[in-house]
C-alpha cells in the first residue's frame, strides 16, 4: 500500500534527512519526493511504500505526526487512495 | 500521477475549512429484543449494542490517522423502540432508554437514535406509550435521541399525534428546565421521516434496513463558502457548477471512508448522506455561503432561492461520488447550530416565517430553534401541523426541532453548549391556534397527480 507524506514547515537545514531517517526506521521505502519552497516556507511531498511498515497504518501516522510537532514542522502521511478518490473522477 | 496541489488543497480543506466527515453511524436491528419483562428486554438491548458496536469508535479512530481526515462523530442508530417495546408488558419504556444510555456510554458513542414511533396513519400501544415516555427519557437520559414521524405523503398527517407531541415538547422543556429546555434538542418531529438517515437527533434504524449497517455523513459548509469566494459576481450557472465540484469532492472522501470502515467492522455499507452540516464554529456555516452569494443578511429576499440552488446543487455533485446516496441529503439548516444563522436571527431579519419557507427547499426543517417559554403547546403543535403539510405535500423529509426554554423570553438567548451551540429565543405569533388542533383525527394524503 502507498501514502503520502507531505511535510510543511520553515526551511532549514535537514528536513529531508531527519523524515527519511524515521521513515527508514520504520522499513518505511520512499518511492518519489518532491519539494518546493513556497512563500518561504518548505513544502515536501512524498509518496512512500507502507507495505514493509513495522508499524500500522494508524500508528505510523501517529509517529510522524509527533516526530512533526518535535521539528516545529506539519508531517502528515496519510493514505494515497483519498486523494485519488477526491480529485480523480 | 498525484498533483502537489492536490494534496495541498485537500489538507487545506482540513486545516482551514472545517472539512470532516460529521458522522459514521452503525444502524443496528434490535428486533429479536423483545421481551414481555421490559427489565429482560432492557438487558437484551444493552448487550445486542454493545456487542454490535463495540469496535465502531476504535475503527473510527484508526481511518481518521489513516487518511488523516476527522471523523467527528461516531453513532449508533437502533430500530424504532416503540415497535420492540410493544412486545413488553409495561406502561413505561424509560428503562429501554437508559439502556440505550448506559450502551452507548459503554461503545463511546456521543449519540444513539432511535428512541422513536412511527404514527403517520396511527398509533399502536406501543407507540402511545413511547410518546408518553420522551420526557422522562430525555430527563433520565444523557445521549438518547427521540424521534416521532407524524406524517407522511402516503398517509397524510396524523393529527392526533401532533397534538400529542406539542405536549410531549412542552413536558420535555419542563423536565429538563435547568438546562434551559436541553431535553428538547435531542427531540424531532418528522413528516416522511428516512430509515438510514445518519445524522442526529433524527437517526433510527428503519425496518426495511439489514441486520447491522454502516450509513456515513459527511460536511463543509466551510469548503463550498471557500469555493464560492472564489466566483464573486459571476453568473448563477458558475456558482451551481462550483458547489457541483465541491461537494463531488467531499462525497468521494465519505464514500472513501464509509466502505472502509463498513469493511473493518464487517457490516455492510448503506449510504452517504450528501449533506452540508454547519457547526457553531467561525467558518462552519451555511447561512454565510447563501450570504456569499450575494444576500446582506441570511433571512432577507432571496434567501429561498439561494437555498435552493445549493441544496440542489451539494446532491447534484454528490450523487455521482458515491455508489448509495440515502439519508436527508441536503443543505440543513439548524438555527443554533450556525454560526451565521445565529447572527441573521439575533439582528431580527431571520424570522420563523421566513425559515419555514426555507424548508420548502432545504434538506430537512424548522431546526433548532428556540421559543419563548410560555408558547402554548397547540402552538408548537400548529408549528409541526404546517412543517408536516410542507413535506407531505411536497414529497419531502420535513422536521420540527423546537425549544420553548422554560422563563426565557424573546431576546434572551438559550445556551446548548458544545455542537448543539446556542439559540436566541425568536418570537412566535401570537393568535392561538388550539381550535385547529383540539379537531384531531387526520388529514388526508394528498393528490399525486394532476400537478398542473
């Protein structure tokens, strides 16, 4: 199963490491990122492969979520198929 | 490929916009629960609930980190009590409504429905005494909500009944005075009442429903708000269009979520109920879409005709987003419970006449409102008598949620608390109305064809 992980925040240094590191942590295998900057404000997404997770779906986000509040950013992984659901007819 | 923008929008949505599902509601058949000891029916009940749903909040809570979209409410649903209580050889059915209580505190569940009697053509035993129990019930009751279908385009309207549940609703406001009527809120009155409507207080569990099934409501007056903000000044074919799209989009992410939780808890999949449920929260209400649309105050000319078309257009987009749309499905438009309907009612320009037109066209009725304490209960009763005519007449769910607060008068407001919000106390006219209601009996169902 995919998701996606969007990460929102101020830009600084190591961002991109500290959400890889965690998501490795978890066996958690990023599948495609791509970020932008915008408004000076650092705007990540990723689409990761959750299928290995060591952890439920639920808690994972959980765990991001905390891991966001912690690094002062929004990390959110939510489930790919609401999306497609929402903007794909 | 997904689209970053998307993804933004949708947590935009979420974030900013009060975008949430409002409710995924188990519906639960409680018809093997019978007993002629209403103490072993009452047992029968609470342990068949809490059985049924005692994953229903969990599951709720592990799609909300899933997808990361809110699930406000979860809630159960339960067939008719008068028609499992008339199989009891009691006089009181008060106790099957504190198990109902004490099972949906055990499930977690904020609200459980279905404390309810049909009657649009008559009433048995059972429905007599359930009528007779709803203030009582709403006393002794913290989560319970109570709902009596008086009348329908098939059947007509029972006027007997609506005589009986000005009563019923005055009693209920006495009972539970210290909260300024509360007792009331958690008590509808409906014509052409739906079986899987999910939301509260008007929800039960129909007996042409399954066993168990799994109905979901979803929201965003704020999302459309947002939307139309975006179209200021153009034509109405734009506007109708983007409340299309909108509510395409909110319908698909309860569809989404409704299939999901039916599969985890094993229960079959009823509807989604495509509606617009404002909160009391800033940004959560709909008489500000009718405003955005270009009225000064929600309640003033033209108020109708931009209810309308929103409510025709949230089914519009909705419809195709889901596989089984049911419940109310509408643009509802409860005065305490929005924000915008608050302020419109409190300035004097949103007046009960003018919301009674407005259920010509929106989803359900005359919702959540507060009058003064001293309306007499033929008053309350010639109130659910036109409500009832407007929905039979026109084929329509119509619904009477009033609350004559014990002492208050108008201007005073009653505080409800939580997502109930607070009402200002509105006037009601003053000629009695008690001749018309001492007649009785019924008024016929009226003609389906010849419509010209």
């Amino acid at each position: 199963m995919k998701a996606v992980v969007t990460v929102v925040g101020k830009d600084r240094v190591g961002i991109i490491a500290a959400v890889c590191t965690q998501l490795a942590a978890y066996q958690v295998n990023v599948l495609d990122i791509s970020q932008t900057v915008m408004q000076g404000y650092f705007t990540m997404m990723m689409v990761v492969d959750v299928s290995q997770s060591t952890l439920p779906l639920a808690e994972l986000a959980q765990q991001m979520d905390e891991k966001g509040k912690q690094m002062n950013l929004s990390i959110r992984l939510q489930r790919e198929d609401i999306f497609d659901a929402m903007h794909r007819v | 490929m997904l689209n970053i923008n998307d993804i933004l929008s949708t947590q935009d949505m979420i974030d900013k916009r009060h975008l949430d599902i409002r409710t995924i509601t188990m519906g639960i058949s409680l018809l093997d629960c019978g007993h002629e000891d209403v103490k072993t029916c009452a047992r029968k009940i609470y342990d068949k609930i809490t059985r049924r749903a005692e994953n229903l909040v969990k599951v709720g809570q592990q799609i909300e980190w899933e997808f990361g979209i809110p699930i406000v409410n979860k809630r159960i649903s339960v067939t008719p009590i008068s028609i499992v209580g008339n199989t009891c050889r009691t006089d009181s059915y008060v106790p099957l409504a504190i198990a109902m209580d004490a099972a949906a505190k055990q499930c977690g569940v904020n609200f459980i429905g279905g404390f309810s009697a049909l009657v649009q053509k008559g009433c048995t035993q059972g429905d007599w005494i359930l009528m007779d129990s709803i203030p009582e019930a709403m006393k002794a009751t913290e989560r319970v909500c109570a709902s009596v279908n008086v009348g329908s385009t098939k059947a007509g309207i029972n006027m007997d009944a609506v005589a009986k549940m000005g009563q019923i609703i005055k009693k209920t406001a006495q009972l539970t005075a210290d909260n300024d009527g509360l007792g009331c809120a958690k008590l509808v009155v409906f014509a052409n009442a739906v079986e899987d409507n999910p939301f509260m207080a008007g929800a039960f569990h129909g007996v042409g429903e399954p066993e168990t099934v799994l109905n979901v409501g979803v929201s965003g007056p704020g999302v459309v708000y947002h939307a139309l903000q975006g179209v200021k000044g153009q034509p109405f074919d734009v506007v109708a269009e983007t409340i299309k799209k909108t509510a395409f989009r909110i319908t698909r992410m309860g569809q989404i979520v409704g299939v999901e939780a039916s599969k985890r808890l094993g229960v079959p999949f009823g509807i989604v109920d495509l509606s617009l449920a404002p909160t009391p929260a800033v940004g959560d209400s709909v008489a500000r879409i009718l405003e955005e649309m270009g009225l000064e105050v929600c309640g003033t000319h033209g108020t109708t005709a931009a209810l309308a078309l929103l409510n025709d257009a949230v089914k519009k987009g909705g419809v195709m987003a889901s596989n089984h749309v049911g419940g109310l499905s509408g643009a509802f438009i409860p005065v305490s419970e929005d924000e915008g309907m608050i302020a419109a009612a409190e300035a004097g320009v949103l007046q009960l006449d003018k919301l009674e037109a407005m259920t010509c066209v929106c989803s359900v009725g005359l919702d959540m409102i507060a009058v003064p304490g001293d309306t007499s209960a033929e008053t309350i009763s010639a109130i659910i008598a036109d409500e009832a005519a407007i929905g039979m007449v026109n084929s329509k769910t119509t619904a009477v949620r009033i609350i004559p607060a014990p002492g208050k008068v108008v201007g005073d407001r009653v505080e409800m608390g939580g997502l109930l919000g607070s009402a200002p106390v509105m006037p009601v006219h003053g000629q009695s109305s008690a001749e018309f209601i001492a007649r009785g009996g019924r008024i016929p169902a009226p003609l389906q064809s010849l419509k010209n």
